[in-house]
C-alpha cells in the first residue's frame, strides 16, 4: 500500500508525483501511456490570450473570471508552483520568469506567448525587435522555412519592435537514403557529436543575415547543450522553433521529469488503465487496475487524479451526446454535449470547458459545493472552466493544480 496513488503522467501526474516524493511520501504513479507532454511545445504556458495577448502572465491569472481554474489558486501560487517546477528540472530544460511572457516564433512564422522555455529557444523572444535567419532543412517537410521568414517579416513585436526574416535552407540527411525523416530523427543524430558538427557548419554557410539563427526544434535529445554547440560554430545566438509532433523540445521535457520521478523513488505502473474505484463510507479506499491477470485493487490513503480531458478519453461523449466521466463517476458541470458544440469554428468552444468544479484544496465536489471524496484530488485537464489552449493556460493549470494536491494531502510540508 502506498501513501498516494497519483493516475496519469502528463504534467500534472508528473508534477504531483515528484512533489509528493520528495514530501516523503510513497507514491504509486499509474499511467495507461507516456502522457502528452511529447505533444507540447516543451515550454510551460501560464496565460497567453484572455482573448487579448497577455503580456503579463500573473497579472491577467489574477483577474480570472470566478469560475476559471486559476480563481482559487491565485497569481501568487501560480507564480511559485511555475518557479518550482523550474527549479527542480533546472536551467537546461526551462528558463525565464512567470511575471512576463515571452513571445516565440512559430512554425508558420506567428508569434507565441509562454512564460517558461527551454534555453535553446529564448533568444528568439521577439520583444523589443529581432532579424531572424531562418535555417531549414530540405528532407524535413514539417519546416517551411520560406514561409515562417515570409510571416515573421510583415509581423511587428507586441511592444511594437521592428521584424525582419530571411530564409536559407540546408541539405544534410540524418540518416542516407532516408525519404521522410522527422524531427525526432535529427534529434538523436545530434545527439552525437560529430553529426552536430557537420551540421553547425551547414548552417553556418547557408545562413543570412540577422540576429538570430533559427532553427527547427531538433537540436538534441537527449545530450543537453546541442544548442550552445551549434550557437559556438555558428557564431550567432540560436533559437529552436518547436515543430508539429513527435515533439523534440516536448520529449526532452517528458524525460527528465520522468527520471526526476523514478529517482524520487516512486513506483510507476504503466500500460494499464484504471477502470473503478471502491469506497469506504465517503472515501476512496482503492482504484481497480485492469492488469494483464485480472483487475488489481491498489490501496492508499490518498489519490490524485490528473487523467486529462476529452483528448485522452477521461471525459467521454457517447452517440447521444451525454458526457461523463467513466472512473469515479464525478459530476460535471455540463452532460450534454449538443449546445456546447457552436457552428464556427474558430468561435469559443464550451464543450472543453465542461469539466469537475473543485473545492479550494483540489477535491471534487457535488452541485452542492461539497467534497465528494474527503482523499480524492483533482489536477490538469480534468478540472472545469477554461478553454485552455485558446488561452494557452493549460500547463500552468496542469503543474498549479497538481502542486496545490500534493502540498494539501502532505500539509505543505516537502
């Protein structure tokens, strides 16, 4: 029997985890797959549109509407849980500062808010101006370079700073004969070193003029300071722009988070999904496992519960439009999908903002305002209120939610 037993480990799973474990508590982490942080930017957004583009992160987190996620955490708690999980993955995975966005090129040549990014990609932050030279690679079809120069060109900086762009290409495969690679394929080549160094000098002859040099993000994978390698060739900064999925910069932060985990001690069960729960009076006393021999009750005194949302299946729609939740059975603050679904496309979607309403410490509640579980909390995408990638809040949400789980079951001590 364990302490916690944590379910899910996308960020928030992964945050709580480690917060728990290096608590001193036992912690179970029981995941059905890796989670979606390899589907990410490999940054951690806090606020980027509230739908203005935010300039100041925790500024706009503390005037969220009362039903938002962020509205019983508070900007301060935000701030501190974003500052901790930094400092716990350390400067070569995630640099700057929560107060102030950061404004990021794209892979189509748009800019990007996020507060927190890795320090391959911080010198492309655009405030204030920059001239880009933007570098792809000719076997990668997911980096239009042309068009992300063509883009940031007629684009100017939210402070109003002068954009320039120029586009150069590169052709060097990562493996011979290879007709389709994707970035993760260049990632591990550079991951050796001699292959960064042919590469660094390519891009060294192909770019033009500018500030920066930009790149697709696939300047390692597992070897931190591929970045600084090329940069020192180079002879200019460097900026990654992160690309469509296999994520690289996503992928790095997935596993260092996940070898903080195990080296935290705790125990992880992947593969396997939890399908119910069992209770004592209010309380639950285990989750069911639907292991390979049969289902497996896994006790604890505590559980948190960071599953995602409609894109990892932990809030379902069936064919006639009822949403629920399939494990524990949570109420949720909508169960028709039909009028939350508008005809635009582009317009606000309140279907993803259907969720579980949460109490001030994480735990799930009824109509009523009341815990439904006394030992059940709630982190991530499962909590209700925010449409969290047109606000690009999603990992703050994910790592303040689960910080404030962790730190209510251990009674803030760590």
């Amino acid at each position: 029997m364990s302490d916690v037993v944590v379910i899910g480990a996308g960020l928030a799973g992964l945050t709580a985890a480690l917060r728990l474990a290096r608590s001193g508590r036992s912690v179970m982490l029981v995941t059905k797959g890796p989670g979606g942080l390899q589907l990410s930017q490999g940054t951690l957004d806090i606020l980027g549109y509230t739908p203005e583009r935010v300039e100041r992160p925790l500024e706009a987190v503390a005037a969220v509407a009362s039903d938002h996620p962020y509205a019983s955490i508070g900007a301060d708690a935000v701030g501190a849980a974003a500052a901790w999980l930094a400092g716990a993955l350390g400067p070569e995975l995630l640099v700057g500062d929560p107060a102030r966005n950061l404004h990021l090129p794209t892979a189509v040549g748009a800019l990007r808010p996020t507060a927190l990014a890795q320090p391959s990609m911080v010198a492309g932050d655009a405030i204030g101006g920059r001239s880009y030279a933007v570098v792809g690679v000719r076997q990668l079809k997911d980096f239009p370079a042309d068009l992300v120069a063509g883009n940031l060109a007629r684009s100017t900086a939210p402070d109003g700073g002068a954009l320039a762009a120029s586009a150069a290409w590169v052709d060097l495969p990562a493996r011979p004969g290879e007709a389709d690679p994707s970035p993760l394929t260049y990632a591990r080549a550079l991951d050796e070193e001699a292959f960064a160094a042919r590469f660094a000098r390519a891009v060294a002859a192909a770019a033009g003029p500018g500030d920066v040099v930009a790149l697709p993000a696939l300047l390692g994978v597992r070897r931190s300071g591929v970045w600084r390698q090329v940069a020192e060739v180079v002879g200019r900064d460097v900026c990654e722009i992160p690309l469509p999925p296999p994520s690289v910069p996503g992928l790095r932060l997935y596993e260092a988070l996940l070898a903080l985990v195990r080296a935290a001690g705790v125990r992880i069960i992947t593969g396997s999904r939890i399908v119910g729960r069992t209770l004592e009076a209010d309380a639950v006393a285990s989750v069911t496992l639907a292991a390979a021999g049969g289902p497996r009750q896994l006790r604890a005194d505590a559980f948190v519960y960071a599953p995602g949302g409609f894109e990892s299946g932990a809030l379902e729609v069936d064919s006639f439009g009822a949403i629920s939740e399939p494990v524990f059975g949570l109420p949720l603050t909508a169960t028709d999908a039909g009028p939350l679904i508008p005809a635009t496309y582009w317009g606000p979607h309140p279907l993803f903002a259907v969720g579980v309403r949460t109490d001030a410490a994480g735990r799930p509640v009824d109509a009523a305002g009341a815990a439904v579980h006394p030992n059940l909390y709630v982190a991530g995408g499962l909590i209700a209120g925010a449409e969290r990638w047109r606000e690009k809040s999603g990992d703050g949400i994910a790592v303040a939610t689960a910080v404030r789980a962790a730190d209510h079951i251990t009674g803030g001590t760590r």
